[in-house]
C-alpha cells in the first residue's frame, strides 16, 4: 500500500492530481487509514500509469474517464483506444496542412519588400502595397 505522496512519487505527478482524478472519477477513491491517510495499491499505479501515457498522446481527461472505467470492470477498451487515436491523428493531419499554409503564407510576407510608408495602412506588408 502506498500513501498519496509515494503514489505520486512513483507515477510522476502531484499529490493534488491525483485528489483531482479521484473527485473527477478517473482514479477510485483511496482507502482511508484510521488517521485519514490515503493509501493505494498497484492498480492505482497502473491506472495513473495509463492517464499519464493516453495524455502525453494527445488524450484529454473526458476521453481518458470512459476507457478507465471499462478497465475498471475488467475490460481492454484497445478498440476505444484506437477509436480515439485515429480522430487525433486526423486532428493532428488537419493542423499540419493548416501550419503548413501559414508556413507558405509568412515566408512570402518575408520576401516582400517595404515600399514607402502610406499614411492610411498600418503596415503595408500585412495589409498588401
């Protein structure tokens, strides 16, 4: 059994995090010692294990919550997983072409040159000469 300071310890992350994926329902609550400490066991190192990995793929804590819960109740939610993965990698295709417009956008504001200054602009460069 572990307390909230050596669960965070060994996951990486803060105390408060993890009373935060507790009220939030991401974590299940802790058991209580008769001194109100918190303790927990090796699947809630396994749980903050996997939020901590779904979320440094781009997963938000509303996607997280459901494939918990199935784990929770003793299901593999890799189809749910996938499902959520896929929709980022299209997210991910879609601000690619978006930066790689504005890419193409800014290096021909760049090679603009500055002509005299007009009064009625406040920079030609943006606005056009």
């Amino acid at each position: 059994m572990l307390t909230i300071g050596n669960l965070a310890g060994r996951v990486g992350i803060k105390p408060s995090a993890i009373r935060y994926y507790e009220r939030h329902g991401i974590l299940r609550p802790a058991l209580r010692g008769a001194n109100g400490y918190r303790f927990y066991d090796a699947d809630a190192v396994r749980m903050l294990v996997f939020v901590r990995r779904a979320q440094s793929m781009g997963m938000t804590l509303k996607e997280i919550k459901p494939l918990v819960s199935l784990a929770a109740q003793g299901q593999q939610p890799c189809s749910q997983v996938k499902q959520v993965a896929k929709q980022h990698l299209n997210e991910i295709s879609q601000k690619i072409r978006e930066l790689e417009l504005l890419r193409q956008h800014l290096r021909a504001l760049l090679k603009r040159k500055v002509g005299r200054p007009h009064a009625s602009k406040v920079c030609p460069l943006i606005e056009g000469a």
